[in-house]
C-alpha cells in the first residue's frame, strides 16, 4: 500500500507513457503457447524414439513398447553403426561415408562459394555488357529440374574422365550451387554503397583488389550464410552421390539408405536409428550453432531482387 | 595558359535517355568551378565522367592537356569526394589514407609522410587509429577529403560532399573547403544543388539543365545577369518575381507594369533594340519599402497577402495586377496580412528575357 501512495503523489515518468503492459497468462497467450507446445511434441516425437531405440537391445525391442525409454541403456548400436555395419562388401560401418562426405562437402563448399562471389561481386558492381543476359541464364538455372539433368551430365563426366570420383562429384555440386549463391552475393553486394567502390576505383584499386581490400572484409555475414546453405545442402544430397561416384566413394546418406535398405538378415533397428542420427549430427550442429544467423541472411538476401 | 580540365564535345546516353548532349567546357589552373544544377540535370554525371568512373558515348576529356577520355580513375591526376563519404568501413582513418598510395606501391616511409602532412592539414591526427564508425559526419568527410588530399591530385572532384551534414556543420566545412582551396591552389570541381555553397565557394558557376551548361559564370555576373530566365528562376531564395509584359521601344525603351510605364533607361541592355513580348523580372531583395521606397524611380502599392518572419528580416507575400510578388522588409517591422505597403524598385536592376527563347535582353 505504501507504494501506491508514493505512485500518486509522484508518478514517474515510466509508468505515464508507454502501452499497457501485457499479462503473461492471457488467454490469448496461453491458446497460443498450447497450440505451439502440441506441434513441438509432435515433431519432436520421431526424434525421441529413434534415439530412445537406439539405445536398446534388439530383444527388448521386439517385445518393448517404441515409446517407452530403454530399460538397459546400450550404445552397442552406435559403436556398430559407426565401425562395423556392412554395406555390399565393405563392414567399416559409417565412418567411411562420413569422410567420404567431409571430402565432398568440404571443397564443394568452398569452390562453389568462392566462384559465386566473385560472380556477384562482377554482377553487381562492374556491370559488364551482357552481364543481365548471363545472370537471366543463371536463375533460370535454378527453376530446372535436376533430374533432367543427370544423363547429360553423366555423358559429360564421362568425356571429361571425372565420372565416378569425387572430383567430378565436387564439380557437380559446385556448378548446381551456382544460382542460388550468386543471386545470394548479387544481392548483397548490390547493398553495398555504389560511392565505396567507385571510391576505391579512384585509389587506383582494380577488380581483384576491391574484392580482397574492401567487399570480402565486408561481406563477412553473408559468407558465413553461403557456408550454412552449402554444407547442409550437398551434405544432405543423396542424388548425386548416388549416381556420380562408385560404392567406395559414396556419401553418409548413400551408405545410410544402403544400411537402412538391406533385406538380408534380421533388421536390426537400433543400429538403423544409430546411423540415421550419426547422419543427421552435422547439419543439426550447423542449424543449432547459427541458427540466427542462419535466418538473418536468408532475410539479408531476399529483400533486394 | 593551358586548362586544367577540358571537356570538348562530350555526350553521354544511357540507352535512348541522352544525359548530357555535345557539352564543353574548360576549368582554368586553380580555377574553383561549381556545377549547379537541380536533381537530373546531369551535373554528377558530368562529375563521374571527368573521374573516370562513367565512359563518355563521345567526345573528349583532357586533363592538363592529356587525352584521358579513356583512362582509368587513378591515372588521370583526380581524387574525388563523396556525399556518403565511402569510407572503406573496415579500415581505420589511417588505411583510408593510404590505401590508395598503397595500391600505387608508393615507398612506406613515403606513406607515412603523407598521411601525416594530410591529418595535419586536415586536423584529424587524433582520429588516425579509430575506425569511420567511430567518427562523426563531419570528421568522416574530413577524412575523404583526406584520401583525395595524400594521392597530391591536379583536380578535386566533389560530388555534394556536405549534402549529408546538419546545417552547421555545413558552413563550417564549406569555410574550410574553401580556406583548403586557398591553401593548395589546385582545381576543384564541385557539384551541389544548394546555391549557397555555389555562391560561396566558385571562381564560376556552370548552371546545367537538362545535360546542357545553361549559363557559366562568375557568381556576381550569374546573379546581377542571368542569361536566361531559367538561371533568374534558380538562383536566388526566394526566387525571382516576373511580370509578363511587352517591351516598346517607340519612346525610348519601356515596360508597362500594372498600368505604370517603366522607363529603362538605366537598364543595361543585352541585345538593344529588340522589342514585343517579355518577361520582366526583379528579385526580391531588389524591392524597396517605406521611404527607400519614397526615393526609387518606380513605386507601387501593395497589400501584404502573407507574412513569413525569419527573425533578421520578414519576407512579404503580396501581388501586383494579378502578379505573385514576393519581397524582403527588415524584421523589426510588424506585417500584419492586408497592410497596405509602398514598394519601389530601380529598373536598372531587372532582368528582361523574351518570350520566344527566354534569354537576356
């Protein structure tokens, strides 16, 4: 009560101005926190059971209940799904796929991020004559189908002799990344102020040196976009790894359908939720750690066309 | 003498929209030239043309007699600044300095000497180690005037450089542009809309309209003697007022205004002789009141229709057969709508321009 008395003889200017503060259990909020809490259970729900499967014996189960946490927790599944699972003749589990997908992903990632921005950065800053002409090709690019163009693709690999390795894998991911990373970099380079370059152009700074010296240093955030949007998108492919490269060099999500997919034997779906999770751990860690960033640059490419 | 800057025939279209036609001009050695012009006129066009970061459809640009039509921006002898500054962000004031002595592969020692002379000049040692996010408006464009400053250019481009700064800052930096000019005694081109800083800074003003150098130069002549009715209209705030009228010269030259023939004997004529249909123009701050007034040759009688105080003086809003009419009282004088007022004004100082071409009689 004192407090109220001491409100009315001199009311602060805080509590004049401002709208009226809103109560957390509002109706409204409480529909709303309800109806979000249902749809995160229900797609929480599979993850829940493939980890709590993967933690149980095969015996327990056959008999057990899926939702029901493991009585006997085991990480046999994981040991097997990483080490020893066999595809076709290979028994060294996962752990081939996965550096067979760090050696696709990584230079994939980092060829087709190096050559987009340098396409945006010519697009958007030195206009060149036919530059809306070859940028028109490029998005158009990105409405075709990919699967009209496995075969050509195919012949061509083959007459350049990449077919089947994973460089000519690497070259594929970085020509289909082409699109979307250069409408990304135009985009953002576009936003750059026109004054910064024509001021670096009149200190004597050519093409590669304003790239270096002034729009790489700024142009920081939407690098780290480009790496998320690569690493989840050719990490997480399965078509062309499937097609371009030979059972030895396939990708973690080849080798995991393979696992998944074999009929020969009992279906042991521990080890099957093991290796589904083992797959899924990268592009989770990525969405996790730069979630935000993630979003603000999507957000960040998408206002300017 | 050779010109520093000359610009002989230059057209520039971008696609059928043609942005300056058949345009000259030479800019003496030392010479302050303004470019003014309002928005679209083609003045930083012009600019970005003489700087090299726009090629020319045709025509020539020399710069102390090089042909430099089609050199890069760092070999024609120009440092430029910019509205927005474009500091390079991630550099501190001292690589925005030296980065183009950099690019130039200038000795380090060498670099170091300049950057120094030019934060000395410029007063902005204190700030070398700090980024341009940590500067204010006014030190950042400091700053690009620096980076034009250490490269030791013939000419100074500046493209509306005090165009983003609060009104003080402006003046003062216009004073120090202008004390920097004094100093260095290089060529500056300067463009802006705002004919304060025209008035101010020029040795000429080029007046653009549409691509085309409507009238060049000096100030006093561009605003006792505007060419054409265009340039009376522009320069000068409020602008000028003009009476539609016919020249007669049966009688010795006059105007008839409101019934009243004017006699121009005094005036300075152009083109004598020429007679018929005209505009009669006299600016504002050329009107007389109260017993000044008295004493001109012609004289009037006005109502006020609106009052606008500006503290030093009081600006009238009134009309004369049918004719807007704006003119200037001293402030201390209480103007109250409907006031009946005498005005004067001495014909030798109006401009008159016929209907036809609109140009100076």
């Amino acid at each position: 009560m004192a407090d109220v008395t001491t409100n009315m003889r001199r009311p602060s200017p805080a509590h004049a101005s401002g709208p009226k503060p809103r109560r957390a259990f509002s109706r409204k909020n409480i529909m709303i926190y309800s109806i979000l809490f249902v749809l995160a259970v229900y797609y929480l729900l599979p993850f829940y059971v493939m980890l709590m499967t993967s933690l149980k014996g095969l015996a327990e189960i056959r008999t057990g209940n899926i939702f029901a946490p493991p009585m006997e927790i085991t990480f046999e599944p994981w040991a097997k799904a990483w080490a020893t699972v066999c595809t076709g003749l290979n028994c060294d589990g996962l752990s081939r796929g996965f550096w067979n997908s760090v050696k696709i992903t990584v230079p994939s990632v980092f060829f087709s991020i190096a050559v987009a921005s340098v396409n945006g950065y010519a697009l958007s800053m030195w206009r060149f004559k036919g530059a809306n002409v070859f940028f028109t090709i490029l998005i158009i690019g990105a409405f075709i189908p990919y699967q009209v163009m496995i075969y050509p693709i195919v012949v061509l690999l083959r007459e350049i002799g990449l077919y089947g390795n994973l460089g000519g894998l690497v070259l594929v991911h970085t020509v289909f990344g082409m699109p979307i990373l250069t409408l990304l970099f135009r985009n953002y380079f576009s936003s750059v102020p026109e004054e910064l370059f024509k001021a670096a152009r009149v200190d004597g700074a050519r093409f590669w040196t304003i790239y270096f010296k002034i729009m790489l240093p700024m142009a920081v955030p939407i690098f780290v976009v480009a790496v998320i949007l690569q690493t989840t998108a050719i990490w997480n492919d399965f078509l062309f790894g499937v097609i371009y490269t030979r059972p030895e060099n396939y990708p973690m999500t080849v080798q995991l359908n393979n696992i998944v997919n074999s009929v020969t034997g009992v279906k042991e779906y521990n080890v099957n939720m093991a290796a589904t999770l083992l797959s899924g751990v990268v592009p989770l860690t990525i969405y996790f750690l730069s979630g935000k960033l993630f979003v603000r640059g999507i957000a960040a490419g998408a206002v300017k066309g | 003498m050779q010109p520093s800057v000359s610009i002989q025939n230059l057209k520039l279209d971008f696609g059928s929209v043609s942005v300056l036609r058949d345009l000259n001009l030479d800019i003496g050695q030392g010479e302050f030239l303004v470019l003014l012009g309002s928005s679209g006129c083609g003045k930083s066009t012009l600019l970005n043309c003489i700087a090299g970061l726009l090629e020319p459809t045709e025509g020539s640009i020399h710069i102390n007699g090089n042909n430099v039509t089609w050199s890069e921006p760092s070999d024609r002898g120009i440092g430029m600044v910019f509205q927005s500054y474009a500091l390079y962000p991630q550099m501190t004031v001292e690589g925005n300095l030296s980065f183009g002595l950099k690019n130039a592969r200038m000795p380090k020692d060498e670099i170091k000497t300049r950057v120094a002379r030019a934060a000395e000049v410029l007063q902005i040692e204190p700030l070398l180690k700090r980024k341009p996010a940590a500067l204010s408006g006014g030190q950042r464009q400091r700053v690009a005037i620096g980076r034009a400053l250490v490269r030791d250019v013939d000419v100074f481009l500046f493209d509306e450089p005090l165009s983003n700064l609060d009104a003080k800052l402006r003046a003062d930096l216009r004073v120090e542009i202008k004390r920097l000019h004094q100093t260095l005694e290089n060529t500056m081109i300067y463009v802006t809309h705002d004919q304060v800083e025209a008035m101010t800074l020029a040795d000429r003003i080029a007046i653009m309209k549409g691509g085309v150098v409507m009238q060049l130069d000096t100030p006093d002549v561009i605003y006792n003697k505007p060419a054409n009715k265009y340039v009376a209209d522009f320069i000068g705030s409020p602008s000028m007022n003009f009476f539609d009228t016919v020249l007669t010269t049966a009688d010795g030259p006059q105007v008839s205004i409101a019934g009243k023939d004017v006699s121009l004997a005094g005036y300075d004529f152009t083109r004598p002789g020429v007679s018929g249909d005209v505009w009669f123009g006299i600016r504002p701050e050329h009107i007389l009141t109260g017993e000044m007034a008295g004493a001109a040759p012609t004289q009037f009688e006005v109502r006020a229709e609106l009052a606008e105080p500006m503290g030093a003086e009081t600006l009238v809003w009134s009309s004369l057969d049918g004719t807007a009419l704006r003119f200037r009282v001293d402030g201390q004088m209480k103007i109250t709508p409907g006031d009946a007022l005498l005005i004067g004004f001495d014909p030798a100082r109006a401009s008159i321009f016929d209907k036809v071409e609109e140009l100076r009689i």
